[in-house]
C-alpha cells in the first residue's frame, strides 16, 4: 500500500476529534449513582466514536490517494514457457500455391496468425514470447502470461513482410528469452517459416552451445510452398549442399543438437492447424509462474466506505432521544 499524495495524511490526527468530544448532547441528573450501570451503552458509545474516527481516516486516506502497488502472484498450471518464432519475410506473404493470394486463398502468414491466436488463447497457463526475423531479428514481446498482448504481437506479423530470411540471427533472439525466465516447467521455440538460409560456422558454434545450455523444445512448422522440396526429401549428391537445400541443413542441424525436436512439414492451411494442435498435446507439464496484477487505486473504495461510516452516524443521530 502507498499514497500518490502523502501530504494529506498531516490531516489524520484529526481521527482523534471523536474520542475529545462528544458526538450525542448530554442530560443533567441530581445523583448520578441513581442511574443503573449500562454496558451496552458504553459499547455503543465507543463504537459511536470509533465509526467517527475511521470515517475520518478513510476520508484522509482517499485524499491522499491510496492505492496498491503492482504486485505478483505465483501460479502453478500445466503449459510450458514458448517463444513463438515467426518468418517476416516477403515469401511469406504468398499462399501456398506460391502467389499472391487471389480469390479465397489465404496467405502463409495469415494461416499461421489464425491458428496461433486460437492456440494462445486456449492455453490459460503458458508464458508467451513473440520474437520475428527477416534480414534481421525483431524483439516483439517478452515472455508473459498476458494472453492479449501475445494474441496482438501474433496478428502484427500478418502485416507485409519485409525482406529475406536470416535464421541464424532470428534463433539467437529466441534463446535470448530464456536466461530471465524464472518458470519452471519446459521451455519451447515454436519456429513458423517456409524458408531457411545458410548459416555460418561461427554461428552454428554459438547457436550449438545456447540449445545446449538451454534444451528447449524445438517445433519447425515448415509452410512448404507448392513444388519447392521438402524437409525430408534427400536430393542428388550434386544438390545435397546447404546453398541448394539451406531448410534440409537447418532440419538436420536441429537433428543434432540432441534436444527435444519435431518439424511440421504443412502444405495448406488444415496441416498447420495439426501441427499446432500437436504442439498443444505435447507441451503439458507441470508450470510454475507468476502473474502479474497492475497497480489498484483505492480511492475509490476509501470514499465509499467513508460514507457508509458517516451514513451510520446520521442514522444515530436520528435515533438520538432528547429528554
């Protein structure tokens, strides 16, 4: 609990008004010992002046701007920590006949987005990441169990793409989330892309060492666009380089890390709703988090019960009989 304006609180002895000074008129008799002990009435008369001197404190305590501060709650569910890694390059603009969209076709993006939201929204206890990347990464949203932002940086990547598909640099992005992750549970790389490139040895090194470090979970949905090879098709040996098949390489790079690994290999929009639904299986475990509640002003409720205290006294001193 603070206050937003603390100077008012100079105001507060004044909750003592009630106790110096008496709230009912008082009668004279000749012999007070002619009048019978009454605990009752001294219990209401204490309580008389305690109502006084709260509704004074609430009065002060609203003009001074009490409010709670933001706060954290843990959690336990079962979901898992996701960073959702999706392709923002041109291509992905094109349906899956390879084009752009035309009639009542529907970009690869578009599919991806519409599945992913529903797939957001029906796990209450997942902490969701978005990161991006096209010739460079885009940090969208940090790990968080607010379901809106994560449904709302999801839909900002059905916007036009940019320009080509650095994976390397968009893989880095995703591992960054999780050194300030304190979850428990599994942590998972959800990558969306109909597309790869080469990389580099020393980046290979580096990306080995985090998956290592980090052994996430790792799922590929590969938007395959009609008539490009596959993930799984194994090419001529004069083809077999990672220049001429840069997603075969990537696959089997994932393949080697030893880690937890499944790619989706969807050539319409019904085979990415299995791949996530798949993925919504499979990341089931026990999870611990922490959800955060934001700052609460009180105000509000101090003034509503400010005047129910006073609205007490009134009624008493209706009631209060003159002899």
């Amino acid at each position: 609990m603070s206050f937003a304006q603390p100077l008012w609180l100079w105001l507060a002895p004044l909750a003592l008004l009630p106790f110096l000074s008496a709230l009912h008129h008082g009668n004279a008799y000749s012999w007070h010992v002619l009048l019978p002990g009454d605990a009752l009435s001294r219990c209401l008369h204490l309580a008389i002046q305690v109502t006084g001197a709260l509704a004074i404190l609430l009065l002060v305590a609203g003009l001074a701007g009490l409010f709670r501060g933001q706060y954290a709650v843990e959690r336990t569910g079962h979901g898992a920590s996701l960073v959702l890694l999706l392709d923002r390059s041109r291509s992905m603009d094109d349906s899956f006949a390879g084009r752009s969209p035309a009639g009542g076709e529907e970009s690869k993006s578009r599919a991806a987005v519409r599945f992913l939201e529903a797939f957001i929204g029906s796990r209450p206890h997942d902490r969701i990441g978005v990161a991006a990347f096209s010739t460079s990464p885009l940090f969208v949203l940090p790990l968080s169990a607010n379901r809106e932002a994560a449904a709302a940086a999801v839909r900002a990547s059905a916007l036009p793409g940019l320009a080509q598909t650095h994976i390397a640099k968009g893989l880095a992005m995703a591992l960054s989330y999780f050194p300030d992750d304190p979850a428990g549970g599994n942590r998972g790389i959800v990558l969306v892309s109909d597309g790869a490139a080469v990389i580099d040895p020393d980046s290979e090194a580096l990306l080995r060492r985090s998956f290592q470090q980090w052994h996430p979970h790792v799922y590929w949905i590969f938007l395959r666009t009609a008539g490009n090879p596959g993930l799984f098709d194994i090419p001529p040996p004069s083809e077999d380089t990672p220049q001429a098949r840069p997603e075969r390489y990537l696959h089997l790079f994932f393949e080697s890390l030893g880690i937890p690994y499944k790619a989706y290999q969807a050539e319409n929009p019904e085979a990415v709703r299995q791949a996530i639904a798949d993925i919504d299986r499979a990341e089931k475990a026990p999870l611990r988090y922490q959800e955060i509640h934001p700052r609460q002003d009180l105000r509000g409720l101090c003034y509503g019960l400010a005047a129910w205290a006073l609205l007490a006294l009134l009624m008493v001193k209706r009631l209060e009989i003159r002899l």
